[in-house]
C-alpha cells in the first residue's frame, strides 16, 4: 500500500500578523508547528504501515524553511519526503494550493492520499477536498477513526456535530483526519539521527504541468479585501429574538462589510 500524506507547517497562530497590503499572512520570523489535523493523518498512516507495511510519503508546500518539519516525520517513521517550493507559490490560496497539489500527485502511484481536516493559519478545511475533485478520486471528511483496509477498501468513521457514520471507500480515496482522533507517536533517537541522512526530494514550478496564472497568488480567486480588529465593547447591546428576527438583524450588521 502506498500512501501520501499531505502536512503543512504552520505558524503558531498565537503569534501571527497579517500584511495589511496583501492581506496575507506575515510568516518571517514566527515559530512553525506541525499542523495538528496532518500529524493526526500521520499517526494513522504510521499505523497502517504497522500492519500492511505501507510505504508512505509525505508532500508539502511551503517555503525551505519547512524542510525541519519534514526531518521531523522522517523522525517520527515516514518513509520519503517531498517539499514543493517556488517563489511562484507564494501567496496561494486553497485552490492555487490544491492546483499545484494535484498536478504534483498526478506523477505518483498510490493508493491512499491522508490530508488533515484543515490549517489552524486558514481554517477553511478546502484543501484536501479540492485535492480529491482534481484527482476524480473519492473522499471522506472529518474522519474520526480508522476502523479497517485492506488493498481494495477502507472502513472508516466519519464525525458530524451530532453522530457518526460508518464508511466503506474503494481505493484509491483522500481522507481528512481530526486532531483529536489519536495522539501521535514520538521520535525515536534512531530514526532521529538518521532523518539528516535521508535525501529531502525539492519541486519546483518547472517540475510540474501548470500555468503561472494557475498557481500562487495570480491563481487565487479569494482575495482578502480588509482585516481589521474587532473593538469590544462592554456596554454591548443586547436582544431577545426569534431565531428569523435575530438572523436578519445579524445580516444587517453584516451587510456593510459585504459591499
């Protein structure tokens, strides 16, 4: 079984700040994480190398500074590692991100493709399902267990607010995973040490088949018009509506900022 994994390194949102021109995120200088929902994806694709012996890869995008993050899986027990970056990615949004992606998956073999549900830096959970549309393969959000697999199929758990539903996929499938759905395995020292011997694969814009109109910020159809903070008031002014009446109040609040 071949699996890939897709992680993003992200920046500790508690330190972050937005470029007011660009309305992008300022990330020079700001401790990188693991992104929680990847490293839950990570987990479960470890397990199932436990059982099937599954090879599996990681892919991520970002700039050559998330080269540390993909030594650190290396660490933790994933078999390659690949990093796609290019000046020309910079400021992506999530279909500019799952463009570039895609065009890089469709040069793999495999079986199963592990995303995290979404980034703590974005919170949009767009990518992996827009990864699965590109690639005409199926999927499964918000997975909350892996429950069974073999080389045709794959049980899992799928978490709404309320309930669960149990899932049969055919392969090759994307699944999304929930930060909550294990807790990730440590380095080991061994792996450790070795992950600096192990090749660390680089793509680039040229390596793959697309436009420059299709990646970065050129092919990014949301732009971040303003952002602001929010002055909180402790004299607010306070209602008690119907569920119609409190929702076209909330819509004439919001009305302004929408034009």
């Amino acid at each position: 079984m071949k699996i890939l994994l897709l992680v993003k390194q992200v920046p500790d949102t508690t330190e972050m700040k937005i470029d007011k021109i660009t309305g992008t995120l300022i990330r020079a200088g700001v401790p990188s994480i693991i992104n929680p929902d990847d490293l839950a994806g990570v987990e479960e694709a470890l397990k199932l190398k436990d059982r099937f012996n599954a090879h599996l890869t990681v892919i991520t995008m970002g700039p050559p500074q998330a080269e540390e993050m993909l030594r650190e899986l290396l660490a933790r027990g994933v078999d390659d590692v690949v990093l796609i970056s290019d000046a020309k990615f910079a400021g992506a949004d999530t279909w500019a991100t799952s463009n570039t992606l895609a065009a890089f998956i469709k040069t793999l073999p495999y079986d199963l493709i592990i995303a995290g549900r979404q980034a703590i830096d974005g919170d949009t959970a767009q990518v992996g399902p827009q990864v699965a549309e590109k690639l005409h393969i199926p999927q499964v959000t918000y997975v909350e267990e892996v429950m069974d697999a073999d080389e045709k199929f794959i049980t899992v758990k799928k978490a709404y607010e309320d309930y669960s539903e149990i899932l049969k996929v055919e392969l090759p499938a994307l699944l999304s995973t929930l930060s909550t759905m294990n807790s990730p395995r440590s380095m080991n020292v061994v792996d450790a040490w070795m992950s600096y011997d192990k090749p660390v694969r680089k793509v680039t814009f040229a390596d793959l088949d697309l436009k420059p109109e299709e990646v970065g910020l050129k092919g990014s159809p949301t732009q971040v018009k303003k952002t602001f903070t929010r002055t909180l008031q402790a004299n607010a002014l306070k209602t008690d509506l119907s569920a119609e009446d409190a929702a076209k109040l909330i819509a004439s609040y919001l009305k302004p900022y929408m034009e």
